[in-house]
C-alpha cells in the first residue's frame, strides 16, 4: 500500500447487504428512489484500493457501486431470483 495509491468507498456492511435486508423488510422490490436513499444513509469509509480489494475478498464477493448501484441491485436481484 502506497501513500499515493487511491481510495475507495467501502460500505460497512456491504451495500447489496443493506439493500437485501431493507427489500426483505419492506417485502416487496426497492423503487429507485427508496435504493438511492439506502445509499445515501448507510455506513461508508474510505479506504486505500488495495484493502477494499482485500475486503472484496474476504467477503467472498465484490460490492455493488455506489454510482451505479441502481443498475447494479436490479442485476443482482434478477441473479437471486432466478436461483
């Protein structure tokens, strides 16, 4: 890790976790709206690239992207569903 290496914001716990929880909570799919606003109110850190790599990895999956996560939850939601 370098001092110039750059930084990634890192969901604690992972974004497609909070939304999973709050789609089971609300039992019914997220609107956009309500997906943007979990975003936006969850915990978040900055963290060198190389340990959000790290935390990819010890998770077992990548996270979904802040700046696209609308596009990314739909996605994800159609892959859960289709299991």
């Amino acid at each position: 890790m370098s001092h110039d290496e750059p930084l990634r914001a890192v969901f604690m716990p992972a974004l497609v976790a909070v939304l999973r929880a709050a789609e089971q909570e609300k039992n019914a799919p997220l609107t956009e709206a309500e997906v943007l606003a979990v975003r936006d109110n969850a915990v978040c850190m900055t963290v060198p690239l190389s340990v959000a790599h790290g935390l990819d990895r010890s998770r077992g999956y990548p996270d979904i992207s802040p700046e696209d996560c609308w596009k990314e939850w739909r996605s994800f939601r159609e892959q859960i569903t289709a299991e």
